[in-house]
C-alpha cells in the first residue's frame, strides 16, 4: 500500500476521518507522522507550546518518510499545512470542534488528564472518539471525576503505543469498565487498516502501566539496580541485553521462549527444572524507588558519559534499524508469534 503523506490521496484509508492530536511532545509527533503517513485523514494539532509551528517544521521531517527509492513521499510541513492536510491551531476549542477523533498525548499527570478531557467533552461532538495514549494512567481514573451517568465514560479508551509509534507495532487499546465494546472494536479496525504492520492487542483488564510498561518498566528497575550497585556498567547492560533478550524476544515472548527450556515438558518443565535459580533472583531484585537520589545519578552519569546528547542523527540510526528489525521479524514470523 502506497505511504504517500500527500494531499488528496485516494488509495490511503480514513479520508472520512478529522484526527486531533492535543500535545505534540515525541509520541504526539511520531503519531502524527503515523497519520499522515498511512492514512487520508485529516489532522489537527494542538501544544499549548508559543512555538508549535517551528517545532513541527523541525523535528516532524524526521518522522516521515524520505526514501527515494521507495513507494513512499516526503511532503514538507508546509506543503502539509498549504494544502490543510495538517491545520495548527490556537485553541483546543477550536481544533477538536469538528473532530471525529481526538487524541491525546499530554504530561503523565492525572490532574492534567482530567482537566483537559472536561474542556474536549465541552466543544466535541458527543460521537467523538476518544483515545489517551498515556503510559500508564487509566481511562478510569482519567475521567473518574465526572458523573457515573456521564456518556463521555463510554468513549474514552487507552491507545497507548511504545515509542516511537509510526514504527512500532504494538498499540495496546485498554478499556475502562464504562468503555463501549463499539469504541474498542473501532479503533481496532482503525489500526489494523492502515497496511502499516501496527498489531492492536486489546488488554482485558485495568492496571498501572498496562502490560508492555509494567514489563519494561520492571526491567529497567533492575537494570538500575545492577548499574547502581556496581554489578555492570549501563554500557554493559545494554550490550547485554542488545545480545541476549534483544534477538531472543524479537523471535517470540518469554512464555514460548521459556518453554522450549522445559523440553518436551514444556513450560512446566521448565518451572521445575531452574524453579529455584528463579526464585532466588525474584527475592535478591532491586527494590529501589523514584524517591531516592543516589541511584539516579549514577545512572544518568553513566548513561550521559556512554551516549551524551542523543539528537536527530541519533534518531535517524534509532528508527531506521528499528524499521530494519521490524521488518525481519514480519520475515521471520509473518506478523506474529507462532
């Protein structure tokens, strides 16, 4: 399927569709470049950031697709805003007042979330779709202070992506108890429409951090553990992990991974057979918390002195051997676990 990001597209899907994007940070961009690439929709932004359109112009190129030997078309920013593919606007009233879609990507600050979804459920049409892609804060609590008879509760579902994402594939879609099956099953088609190889998987229940972050984020807690207790620099930690978990989870997930240790028992099998190595590292973990200090500059030290500043050249090399790796696990897997 052709990945033009021009206008008047008529072999891209969503052409019926005006997206708003509220909050242009690094996964608001790389959303928008999502959109833009793989769909005909139009799209909306707002930031309430003075420097919205010199942001875009900067840093949205980096986004989209430049490939002259491929399908694909860079249009410039402003091509994209000369032609109204890409409107920027002032005022959230403004941007989401026509909206068949907003999207949010603001602070992870629950107070925020709320504040900004009252004034949405002010100006938008009552269809609405609404998707947050937080990292980690329900839509029931992001909306817990409106009325249970509120029909807004029904709209709101988590899209939450791992980053960046217009080339990782997962985007998990979180309901809350009050979300309409109808809101889930929507944005399900919507992604899985875009001929981009994006994988929605609709998580079944509720929990902080949702399921890929709560992975991550575990695994970082003891990856600053190791490097704050000398066991093995930051450096070292990603080289381990980039040799070692890295290949081995691009294939398939801890759970089809581990099974193959148990043979032809399986996960069982396995459980029984290093059942104690594993309970011995689960009651040795770190336990260290963002309240404490020391642990943080080690690591930012250790972090800053390996890579220093990370800028476009480095997201360049970022995305293009994620879209590399991408690609050859679709090769190796079609698409999915088997």
């Amino acid at each position: 399927m052709s990945t033009s990001t021009g206008t008047g597209s008529t072999t891209l899907p969503h052409g019926d569709k005006h997206i708003c994007l509220i909050g242009l940070g690094a996964i608001g961009v790389s959303f928008l470049a999502l959109h833009l690439t793989y769909t005909s929709a139009r799209v909306s932004v707002y930031d309430p950031r003075p420097d919205l359109q010199e942001h875009l112009e900067s840093v949205l190129p980096l986004y989209l697709p430049s490939d002259p030997s491929s399908s694909s078309t860079s249009t410039s920013v402003s091509e994209l805003l000369s032609g109204k593919r890409l409107v920027i606007h002032s005022d959230l009233a403004s941007a989401v007042r026509d909206a068949t879609i907003v999207q949010e990507q603001g602070p992870e600050h629950l107070p925020f979330k709320q504040s900004t979804w009252s004034e949405v459920i002010k100006y938008a049409s009552p269809a609405t779709h609404l998707w947050s892609s937080t990292s980690g804060i329900p839509a029931s609590r992001q909306l817990s202070h409106l009325s249970h008879a509120d029909a807004a509760k029904s709209k709101l579902l988590i899209v939450h992506p791992f980053n960046p994402p217009h080339i990782m594939p997962l985007l998990e879609l979180v309901p809350s108890p009050d979300t309409a099956t109808e809101e889930v099953e929507f944005a399900r088609e919507y992604f899985a429409s875009l001929g981009s190889g994006h994988r929605p998987i609709t998580i079944h229940k509720e929990s902080q951090g949702f399921v890929a972050n709560r992975l991550s984020f575990i695994m970082f807690r003891e990856a600053c553990h190791l490097v704050n207790e000398g066991v093995a620099s930051a450096e070292e930690v990603d080289e381990i992990v980039r040799a070692s978990l890295g290949p081995r989870w691009a294939v398939a997930g801890p759970f089809k991974m581990y099974a193959f240790g148990g043979g032809k028992k399986g996960m069982a099998g396995f459980l029984d057979n290093i059942g104690e190595s594993i309970d011995g590292v689960w009651k040795d973990a770190g336990n260290i918390t963002m309240a404490e200090q020391g642990w943080k500059k080690a690591v930012a030290e250790q972090t800053d002195r390996s890579y220093g500043t990370l800028g476009p050249d480095e997201i360049r090399a970022r995305d293009e051997g994620l879209k590399r790796m991408v690609k050859l696990q679709e090769d190796l897997t079609g698409g999915k676990s088997r």
